[in-house]
C-alpha cells in the first residue's frame, strides 16, 4: 500500500494547511499545486468506492453462468446424455448480457490492478471465457437462421472486444503479465480460435439440418408404412416398434448431437482442456495469498471472483471434455481415418453454405456491366479465400479430433486384450475345476447363440432409422443400445404412473352405447352449431349432474371425481391432437374453465352445487334447474351489446349450450319412455346411469389414444422431435393397460376419421335402422 492510501484525504489537507501558515516561504502556486494533488487523490478515492459492488456484481454474474452450466451437467448425466446438449446454457441475449458482466475484468481498460490476484483474476476471465464458449457451442443447433446468425455477430463482438482490450491492456501496462507473459497471449489466441470455430460450426448447420430431414422424411414414411403393413400382433407391440422407431430417428437426428459430433466440438474441448491444465499450475501456486494481494479499487471482490471463475472453469471443463468423445459415438475404421483426415478430405456440408453464397446473384443494381463484373468477382474472390479458411479450420480441428479418437481405441483395444485373457483364463479354470458344470456352460452358450440372431435382427431392423450426415460412418452398438434401453426405461417408468382411479372407472363399462343414450341431435341448441359439443364438455357436464345429486355417498363421488380428472388429462390428449379447429380450442378452454369450478369449487358458472339438494326434490327438478340456469345465461348474453366477446364469456356461454343440450336430451327420453316416469327415478340409479355414460363417452374418446401415440412421434420442428416422442413414449407407458382393454372391446363401424369426434359417434348409435 502507497504512503498516500495509508491516510485519509482530510489529514493531508490539515498538514498542508499547517505548513502554510507556519512558514510562509511556500508560495502561492505551490500550495496550490499540492492541494489539486490531494483534491485528485479524493476524488479518485470517492471515486473507487463502488468499485468493490461491482466486484460483487460481477462474481454474482459468474454464479449465474455456473448454475446453468451445472445444471446441463446434471440434466446430461440423469438422462444418460454424456455429450451433455444445452439445455439451460445457452446463447442468447439474456446469457450474453450476463457473461458480458461476468468477464468485465479483462474490458477494463484503466483501471490500475496492481495485485497479483488482480491480475489473476482479469486473465482468469479469459480463461472462464473459453471455457463458456465451448460449453455454449451445442446451442447453435437449436437456432433458425436469423437467430444463429444474430446470435453469433453478438459473441463475436464480445470477443473481438475482449481480445482488443487485452492487447491494448498488454501494450499500456495495466494488465502485467511479467511472470506469466505466455499464458495471456495463449489465452487470447485460444479465444480467438474458439471464436472461428464457432463461425465454422454455423455455417454447417443449415446443411446439415436439410441432409437429417430428409433422410428423416424419408424415414418416417417408412416407419409409418411398416406400421400399416404389420396386422399380426398386439396393438401395444406396434406401437412399441414405432415408439423405439422415431425414437432413434430423434436422437440420431437431434441437432444438438450433431453438433456435439463435429469435428469442431471436439476441437473445443480440446483447447478447454488445455486452458484448464496451464491455468491450473499457475492459479494454485498463488492459492496461498489470493486473499492479501488485492491492490484495486475492487479490494478484495477480486478473491471472490477469482474464485468463483476457477470454480466456473472445473465445473465447466466436465462437458467439453466429454464432447471430445461424442464422436467415438460412431464406428471409425482405420480406413475412414486415413480417408477423411491424413488425405485431408472435408464433407459438404462444411463447405456447402459458402458455395451456395459464391454462386448466389448480389440483389444489387449496378450502373454499369463492368462495375458489376468487379462486384461479382470481389465476391467470388472473397468467398474463395472464406471456403478455403473453412476447410482449413475443419481439417485442423479434425487433426485435434483424433487425439481422443485413437487414445480411445487404443484404451478399449488393451481392455478387450485384457478381458479375452481374464474370460480364458476364468474358462479353464472353470473346465478344470469341475467338469460337469462345464455341460452347462456349453447348454448356455448354445442359448445365447439362439439369441443372437433375434438381437442381430432387432439391431438391424432399428439401424435402418438411424440419421447420419456421413454414409460411410455407422452409429456404434453401445450408443444404439443406450438410445433403446433409455426409451424401454421411459416407458417402463411411465407404467409404474398408470392411472388406476380411471382404470376403474372404465371397469364398469363394457361398450360404448352410452355414447348415444340420448340423442342430443333432437334438442335444438341454443347457439349455433360452430359451438356444437366435445368430450371433455360433454364428460364435465354429465360429471357436475351425478355429483349435484343428493343422498349419494361421498366415497362414491370421490372415486367418480377422481376417475374424471384423470380421464381428462388423456382427453385433453386426444382433442390437442385431433380436434385442433378455433372451435373446438374454445370448446376444450370452456370445460378447462368448467372442471376447476367443479373440481375444486364445487360450483358450476358460478352456482353452488351443494345448495341444490335444498331447493328441488325431485330428479326432473334438478335437471330442469340446470337447464334454466343456462337458458337465463344465454338469454343475457344476447340481451347484453357486447360487440366482441372475450374468452371468459365464450366459455361461458358454450358450457351453458352443451349443459342445456344434455338436460333436455335426458328429460325427453323419460318423456317420450311411457314405462319409466322420471319422478320415479332415485338418486343411485340416476348417478349410475350417469356414470356409467362418462365411462363409455371416456372409453370411446381413448379408443383414439394410439392414433395420437403416432401423431405425437412426429413433429415438423426438428428441435422439437425428441421432447415429443418422449411424450409418446410417456404417454403410451401410463395407457398401455386400457389400449389393450378397449382393443379387445373392438370399435364400431365407423371410419377412422370419424373416431375422433363425439357427434360422430351419437350419429352412429342413434341413426335409424
């Protein structure tokens, strides 16, 4: 610490002032002179005050990459991911803006950080720098076009930002690197090619994404035909087979693995790698006073931030580094080796983004034919140079690719030695042990041979969706058999939540006539027919009338409750699938809207179910208090100058219409049924028939389930590909037990198209004979 730092400012503006007046041959000018210095040497020091905040704020900025980085780890390592996809961290304006924060250090162009944890710090961030940029390269392959190339102008920025102001650092002193003057001028060659590498990978990724969609297409329509061929067997194996299908085609097709597959990538984790192992040595040997070295205006802040990017770069360095082996994910011979990277050979999709620009006309008028000559022969000159950079970087990156590769197989080719010696050696003492085990040694091999062929074919069958950018490269059997046990495990979870409350519910139907037990198309509705009805409507609505009724036992409803609301999850399924029109989303909003009230509430629009035993006494009362209350309803509305209708009243209005319908189709079948006198009708027997109707109406709504089994297996979005065939998957492990059921009830003689819609069916049980 300076002599001037070691008092206050006001100490020194007391000695001066005493020095005046006690010797007077101090002139004027003098003591002017050194009350401006001391004036600076206050304002400096007020200055620097809010240094140690934004220290602070800084290693807060840090935390927030590291959490995320993190979490992908985790996310990577639970699903079985080990090349790790970004699924927290990643490039956009909100990460950028906080790791921008978070290596302000090295921005900082005159700031004096004299300390020797100072300057860790400030060249520390260049390596946590890196270290993000390689954990971040994944991401890229989630981006449309106009995002990546967003995106990647911004990082490049930052960067080239960051490296001009440590060169300028470097020239003026402030960053002083006498005893590590090599680390920081590696630091800033690393950054700036991790920097070209991720140009590199995005001009690759529009190329690659078109080469997996169509061999995805093409695929899929395979899959899709072989679905429709296969007419022996159970339902559920079908669905299975198409399930682990798409599945393949998803995670063999995700971009981020593509990615995670380039030879940049792997290139990546190398120089994070090494970053990491220069940083190591010279960070530890100053581990003993990164507490007292702090010098700056951002005092000892400077410890806290070194040590949360150290930390940052140790968390940070674990996905890179397992990036460097996603590529041993495939099956490399020797030959493809020799082909791809000691001849230098480069693949299309590398370069053919360029080629496309450099053939591509300039959307520019010229004035005259020679001015556009020059233009286009610029052009074509500079993406020449631009191609020729590009297969320079891809070949350099593959050179660094091949360190893992070949230290891979040498590992696995020494413990495949060092297995087949243990098996040997295990084998003849097992022969010379006991002889007559032996016999059955051979009985299970012999087992196990018979196996094979059906394993062998079951890989066979599964490689032929397998997406892939390069021909002559397979995908290897470790990573096919993790991609297959990780979707039977999906599904073997998704068993484990089956929906038992519903399965119940569903015992006590054995058809589907509930359906049309009452012909609604009878009843003129009150609205138009846009807003006709749906399952789930119809379902909440027949729901609220048994549990409205009174002297019926609570368990009973509960069980009826609970068996609903598990229902409409799966109906919910089928209508977001199936029946996606603007009408039918405000017929699934009004019974959303309608089950709260009912479920939690125990109201319906707003009328307290539980009251209703009070005021009627009889079953034509209650069904004619329903019918009222939606008749009033409507009457309202259309009495009230409403000129648009909001949500709220559209759900409204379409709730009270289906329940109108329903009540009255219900009182006319009594009226026009002279055996049965509805005044005669008790509660239970009025509550069951009511639900045994939601359990046929739900039984003939899930008949549709395998239909959006398969629909939900394909998404135009490829980034969106695998989140949905997980769902297929999840969602055909909680109902493989009722698809089976209603499998053996058959359906009825309607047309495939015909099944996903209610009215459909009532037409089907309610038209003349």
């Amino acid at each position: 610490m300076s002599l001037m730092e070691s008092y206050s400012p006001d100490h020194y503006y007391r000695v001066l002032h005493d020095l005046y007046n006690i010797q007077q041959n101090i002139t004027g000018d003098t003591y002017h002179f050194f009350y401006s210095l001391i004036e600076k040497r206050d304002e400096q020091s007020r200055f620097g005050k809010p240094m140690i905040w934004i220290g602070i704020y800084i290693a807060i900025a840090s935390v927030f990459c590291i959490l995320p980085m993190l979490a992908d780890l985790l996310h990577g390592f639970k699903n079985k991911k080990l090349w790790f996809p970004c699924k927290y961290f990643t490039l956009n304006a909100a990460s950028l803006t906080v790791i921008a924060i978070a290596v302000k250090l090295p921005m900082d162009l005159n700031n004096p950080m004299p300390g020797i944890t100072d300057q860790m710090s400030k060249f520390g961030s260049l390596a946590f720098m890196c270290t993000m940029m390689a954990n971040l390269l994944p991401s890229l392959a989630s981006m449309d076009g106009k995002e990546l190339l967003t995106n990647i102008i911004s990082l490049g920025i930052l960067v080239i930002t960051m490296i001009v102001n440590v060169c300028i650092q470097l020239q003026t002193g402030v960053l002083d690197v006498y005893y590590l003057p090599f680390l920081v001028i590696f630091d800033v060659i690393m950054l700036f090619l991790m920097l070209m590498m991720y140009v590199t990978s995005a001009l690759t990724i529009s190329k690659s994404k078109q080469i997996l969609e169509s061999q995805y297409q093409a695929s899929h329509e395979k899959a899709l035909n072989e679905l429709e061929v296969q007419q022996s067997g159970r339902l559920i194996e079908k669905l299975r087979q198409y399930v682990n299908n798409h599945w393949i085609m998803a995670g063999t097709g995700n971009p981020q693995f593509m990615v995670a597959c380039f030879a940049t990538s792997s290139a990546a984790g190398a120089i994070c790698v090494i970053m990491t192992v220069f940083h190591f040595p010279s960070e530890m040997f100053n581990n003993s006073d990164i507490w007292d070295d702090c010098e700056s205006d951002y005092k000892r802040s400077t410890s806290l931030i070194f040590i949360m990017q150290y930390t940052g770069v140790l968390v940070g360095t674990i996905a890179p580094i397992s990036r460097c082996f996603a590529s041993l994910n495939l099956k490399f011979s020797l030959k493809w080796i020799y082909s791809h990277i000691m001849v230098f050979k480069v693949e299309c999709h590398y370069t053919q983004k360029l080629y496309d620009w450099k053939r591509s006309s300039i959307p520019l008028s010229f004035k005259t034919r020679r001015c556009k000559i020059v233009i286009h022969n610029l052009k074509a000159l500079i993406l020449t140079f631009c191609i020729g950079l590009q297969m320079a970087i891809v070949i350099a990156c593959k050179l660094v690719s091949l360190i893992p590769i070949l230290l891979v197989i040498c590992v696995m080719y020494c413990w495949k030695c060092l297995k087949a010696m243990f098996i040997a050696l295990r084998f003849l003492f097992c022969v010379l042990y006991c002889w007559g085990r032996l016999k059955a040694m051979f009985s299970a091999l012999a087992f196990v041979s018979e196996k094979e062929p059906e394993q062998l074919q079951q890989k066979k069958d599964l490689r032929q969706y397998v997406l892939q950018l390069q021909d002559d490269v397979e995908l290897a059997d470790r990573t096919l058999k993790a991609m297959l046990n990780s979707v039977n495990h999906l599904i073997q979870n998704a068993e484990k939540q089956k929906p038992v409350n519903l399965m119940k519910l569903l015992e006590g139907s054995s058809g589907y006539e509930g359906v049309g037990m009452y012909d609604m198309h009878q009843v003129p509705p009150l609205l138009l027919d846009e807003y006709s009805d749906s399952w789930s409507l119809t379902v909440v609505n027949l729901t609220t009338i048994a549990i409205s009724l009174p002297n019926i036992q609570k368990n009973i409803v509960h069980k009826l409750l609970s068996g609903v609301s598990e229902g409409l999850k799966y109906v919910k399924h089928v209508e977001e699938g199936l029946n996606s029109t603007d009408n039918y989303v405000n017929l699934q909003k009004a019974s959303e809207m309608l089950w709260l009230e009912v479920e939690v509430y125990y109201t319906w629009l707003g009328n307290n179910l539980q009251k209703v035993a009070t005021q009627v006494h009889s079953m034509e009362q209650i069904l004619q208090w329903f019918t009222d209350i939606a008749k009033n309803l409507i009457t309202e509305v259309e009495n009230t100058n409403i000129e648009v209708a909001n949500d709220n009243l559209i759900c409204r209005t379409v709730s009270a219409n289906s329940m109108y319908c329903i009540t009255q189709a219900i009182l006319r079948s009594y009226h026009d049924n002279n055996d049965i006198d509805i005044n005669e009708v008790t509660e239970h027997d009025l509550f069951m028939q009511l639900s045994s109707m939601i359990s046929d109406i739900l039984a003939a709504c899930l008949t549709n389930l395998p239909q959006v089994i398969t629909l939900k297996c394909h998404t135009k979005a490829i980034e969106k590909r695998e989140a949905s065939v997980q769902a297929a998957a999840h969602l055909l492990g909680q109902t493989m037990e009722i698809i089976n059921s209603l499998q053996d009830r058959g359906l009825p003689n309607l047309n495939p198209a015909e099944l996903p819609f209610i009215n459909k069916w009532r037409y089907y049980f309610n038209r003349i004979p």
